[in-house]
C-alpha cells in the first residue's frame, strides 16, 4: 500500500556528482523521517543521511560537506545531492520512509518502508 522507488543512480567519475530521488507513493498522511542508507559489497548497510519532517538534518560523517539531502513534503518526495564524489561512496544506495501515517480502510501508523535501491558506481 505504500511503495518507495529510487532513481538517479549510475557511474561516475571521482570528483563528480549524482542526485538521487526517491518518491513514496500510496495514500500517505505524513512521513516522520526519510533517510538514505548505502550498502557497499560485504559490508553492513548503513545511514548516510536523515532529514525530519520539519526539515532538520543529520548525516554520517563521512559525508559531511559533500551530501546534502532534501524532501519535498508535499510531493513525498526525498533528494540526496551528492559532490565530490569518491571511489568508497560506491554502494547501493536506499531510500528509508520512518514513521510513515497512510489511510487504507483504517489510518495506519509508526511503520517504516523501504526501496529496493539504486546503483551508485564511483570510478578513480
């Protein structure tokens, strides 16, 4: 009943930049927290960045300066802006919905989605 979708992955070279989009769809109320995680190959998935409804921020340290992320409430819709682009930020990168509030025959509350990812590919 709520779907996350992806989109904006791809190869790039060190030192170049990516904006991945994430759009939530279904008969959402409200999204608390959206969220970008990434996986690289072997490793644990972790979060690179989180953004709240009322627009506060947070990002992993490694990204700090060089991500940036965004939503649009209204079109529940979550960005990442990602610069300067390095070889370890190659990963599969997921959009994360916390704290999603839909209507079906009964208003559903607290529960957490996520995409299935995008390719994000850096080449040195």
């Amino acid at each position: 009943q709520v779907q996350l979708v992806e989109s904006g992955g791809g190869l790039v070279q060190a030192g170049g930049s990516l904006r991945l989009s994430c759009a939530a769809s279904g008969s959402i109320v409200s999204i608390n927290d959206m969220s970008w995680y990434r996986q690289a190959p072997g490793k644990q998935r972790e979060l690179v960045a989180t953004v709240t409804s009322g627009g506060r921020t947070n990002y992993a340290d490694s990204v700090k300066g060089r991500f940036t992320i965004s939503r649009d409430n209204a079109k529940n819709t979550v960005y990442l802006q990602m610069n300067s682009l390095k070889p370890e930020d190659t990963a599969v990168y997921y959009c994360n919905a916390n704290g999603v509030v839909y209507k079906a025959t009964i208003i559903y509350t607290g529960l957490n989605y996520w995409g299935q990812g995008t390719q994000v590919t850096v080449s040195s």
